[in-house]
C-alpha cells in the first residue's frame, strides 16, 4: 500500500507543535519551578500552549501502529514480526541513550526517562507478539485499556502488596532510585499500548475511499469529543483530577479543559485522539503550502524528534551563557537541563514563541534532506531512523 499522505501531514503538525512544548519546558522562565497546568500559578496563554501539545504524543503512538498495519499488507507476518521486536528493542534503547543525553546533557545519566520513544518500542514488541490475533479483537483490547485503565488506583490493593508494586509501572508514573540515580517511568507502557493496538485496528479505515473515510473519520472524531463533554460534565470518572469552579468564567473552563496525560486518562486519550481523527479527515484538503510543510517533517519523525532535543538544548546553554552563568554554575544532574537550582533563568513566553518557530524553520532544511535520502536509498539501517 502507498504511502498515506495524511498520515504524514497530521503527523508532521503534531512534530511541530511538540518543539514548542519542549522548547517550553527547556527555556521557559517557569518550567522548572512551576506547572503550566496549575490553575494556582498559570496563565491562559501558558495553559494553552501546553495543552495543545497535549495532541503530540497519542497521536504519535497512534500513527505508529496505523503504520505497522499498512506495512504488514506488504510483508508477511513473520517479517513484520521480526521488524518490530527489533525497532522496539532499538527504540528503547535509544530513549535511554541518546534521546536521554540529548534531554538532560548528563554524561552520568543519573535520570533514565522513560517516554514516548520507549512506549513505543515497549508498543511494537507487544505488538509483535500480538500479530496473530485479528486486527478487530486488537483494536478492542486496546479501547478496553483505554476505557478502563483508570480504574486500576481504585482496586483494593495493599499498599506493599507483590502485585501492585509489579503493576505500577506499567500502569502509572512511578520514580524508582538506583546506585545514585533515578528511572523515570514518565509513559507508563500499558495506557500508551492501548492507544497503539486501536491505531493498528484502525489501519484498515484507510483501505477505505477517501470521502468514505473522511466521512467515518469525522464521526468518530466528533463522537470522541461529545464524550469527552460527557463524561467531563458527569465529574466522576474518565480523569484523576475532577473539575470544579474557579475565580472566574475562564478559569472555570481552564479547570474543564485540565485533563491528565500521566498516565493518559481516558478524557484525556477522547480528547486528543478526537481532534486528531479531525484532523485526518481534513489534511488532504490543506492549503498545498501547509501540507508541503508539514509532509517534510512528517515522512522523518524519529530523525526530527532526536535532532530537535540537541537543537534546543543548544539554544538553552547558549541562553544561560547570555544571561550570565558560566560553565560551572550549570547543573546537568538534577534534571532541571543546565539550568541551575533556586536561581531565576530562562526566557518569558513571547520569546519562547520566537525560539519555537526558529528550531522548527532550522530543521526544515535537514528534514528534507534526510527525507530525500530515504526515499532514494534502501540501507538496511535506515528502518531505523
């Protein structure tokens, strides 16, 4: 089956939006000191410029296994089989090696983060082992996971119970310390698994025609979303953290919109996975500019993912440079990316805007490039990248 450009355009949108979200989180004057989603502390535009980042990585998770489905109508199952368990292990792997070093600049690496980049590689070789079974029963476990993963900190689990502590991990964030150092379990595996396995079952929609699927995918976009109304209106379950009313108007609507990515809850998956079907049924129809753009970035994400980390990390030593900090006075091994402790750094949210859309114009041109290179080579190692 033909490269699908739609999965390539919303694909290359999400990219995009999540520099601004990680440009933030390195450069922002607040990022180390304060939540942007804290009602207590935040602002509108600060709220909003995370939340819409919000819709990178369940989509990115998504994406990936809509594509092992429409690479396995080319090969057989054994070879896709093959394939994934050595992405998956290799995607692992390098989240904990050069995504890991390029986040924190930490030659000791005393934090092991495990996120997106390793939910997936954790996604494709479940995945792998899965492929025998129907796609349909697939995409069934994986909404079952959605819809009730939730209901996991509500079982009546001990506290120091053998089953809950082997079950933590994989179901929500935990920090478990080590020889001096730390592993993160930032993506708790299971919930971002259940995302992948609807992604693959959903492979099939785009064997569908295009106005058929523009269509189906419409629907279940604008479905997922009326529940998430719903559910968010009931305040009982769906999210960890309930709404309630704020100073103001706004603020209560802020409130509404704060919905859970770790672990990502079911509100939170209806959300972004809702604007997302959204936007797939309409990125054909993108102005030929946008969609030239965006496909450029959207073709080669693991390379523009790994590069933009080192970018703006870059950009944030260059930052602390200009603000007056010298070499010494960065601290790599708290996590707080260079950026010393209890010492006011970092750039306000305008500026932050300004960086954002200058990593993502720097990395056009090696994105099309290496995108070319692909394309036109058939290297073994390139599946990889």
């Amino acid at each position: 089956m033909k490269r699908l450009q739609s999965i390539d355009i919303v694909r290359g949108i999400v990219m995009i939006i999540m520099a601004l979200d990680h440009v933030r989180d390195l450069m922002h004057v607040d990022s180390i000191t304060q939540s942007p989603t804290d009602l207590a502390t935040t602002s509108p535009l600060l709220f909003f410029t995370r939340w819409i980042t919000h819709l990178c990585a369940p989509s990115f998770v998504f994406l990936a296994g809509t594509s092992v489905y429409l690479s396995l109508q080319n090969k057989n199952s054994s070879e896709t089989r093959k394939h994934l368990f050595k992405r998956g292990f290799w995607l692992i792997f390098l989240e904990f090696t050069v995504v890991n070093f390029g986040l924190f600049f930490d030659i000791g690496f005393h934090s092991l983060l495990f996120e997106v980049i390793a939910a997936i590689g954790f996604g494709f070789i479940i995945l792998g082992l899965l492929l025998k079974i129907r796609s349909k029963i697939l995409g069934i476990i994986g909404l079952v996971i959605i819809f009730f993963h939730n209901l996991l900190p509500l079982l009546p689990f001990t506290e120091n119970s053998v089953l809950k502590v082997i079950l933590s991990p994989f179901f929500g964030p935990i920090v478990i310390p080590f020889s001096g150092r730390a592993f993160i379990m930032a993506y708790p595996p299971i919930p971002w698994l259940g995302i992948m396995l609807v992604g693959f079952a959903s492979g099939k929609f785009f064997e569908l025609a295009e106005e058929k699927r523009k269509k189906l995918f419409i629907q279940i976009g604008l479905s997922a979303l009326v529940l998430f109304v719903i559910f968010r209106c009931i305040n009982i379950y769906g999210d960890p953290a309930l709404w309630d009313s704020q100073r103001d108007a706004l603020f209560t609507f802020l409130s509404f919109m704060n919905i859970t990515k770790y672990p990502p809850s079911l509100l939170f998956c209806l959300t972004t996975l809702g604007i997302m079907f959204l936007l797939l049924a309409f990125a054909e129809q993108f102005h030929g500019k946008i969609k030239k753009v965006t496909l450029v970035y959207g073709k080669v994400p693991l390379f523009y993912f790994v590069v933009h980390f080192y970018i703006i990390h870059i950009l944030t030593l260059l930052m602390l440079f200009a603000q007056g900090f010298n070499w010494s006075q960065l601290e790599f091994v708290s996590g707080t990316f260079g950026r010393p402790k209890n010492t006011v750094s970092g750039l306000p949210l305008w500026a932050i805007y300004l960086i954002w859309i200058f990593v993502v114009l720097l990395l056009y041109k090696p994105c099309k490039w290496f995108g070319k290179y692909k394309a036109e080579n058939k290297y073994w190692w390139l599946k990889y990248i």
